[in-house]
C-alpha cells in the first residue's frame, strides 16, 4: 500500500495527525509533514508499512480536502 499526500492542498485541520503517526503538525507553515516520505514532484509518496493500513486508511479518510490518497499494490486508488 502506497499513500501520496499533496501538501498544497492541505489547510491546517491536522486531523491526520490524530489519525496515524506518520503525520506532524507543521506549526510554521501551518500544514501537515508526512514523515519520512519521498517527494515526486510536489506530492509526498511514502509505503505503508502492512501493520499501519488501518491507521493510514483513516487519515486519508478523515482529511477535509481530499489531500491524502492511498492506492493498492497494484496501484489502483483506494481513498478517497
């Protein structure tokens, strides 16, 4: 499982950051850091680990704007 975050697009809510802990709040730029992630032009792509789905599955569902996505091995999109 792949998730990609788009950073523009987030706004602050942080309600990712309750959800799994690869996400921090970003206080300075007031937006979420997707931890240990990769960026891919402007887009932070980070594999999750097999025992963290479920924690990721919910911070892609619980964003207000659609920022995060997560796609399948084979790369179909899961969420949103």
């Amino acid at each position: 499982m792949r998730i990609e975050y788009d950073r523009d697009t987030c706004i602050g809510i942080y309600q990712c950051v309750d959800e799994w802990s690869q996400f921090e709040k970003d206080m300075d730029a007031g937006k979420a850091e997707l931890l240990d992630a990769d960026e891919d032009d402007g887009t932070f792509v980070l594999e999750v680990p097999e025992s963290e789905e479920f924690d990721a599955e919910m911070a892609a569902r619980v964003c207000p704007v659609d920022a995060i996505a997560l796609y399948d091995d084979d790369g179909e999109q899961l969420v949103p």
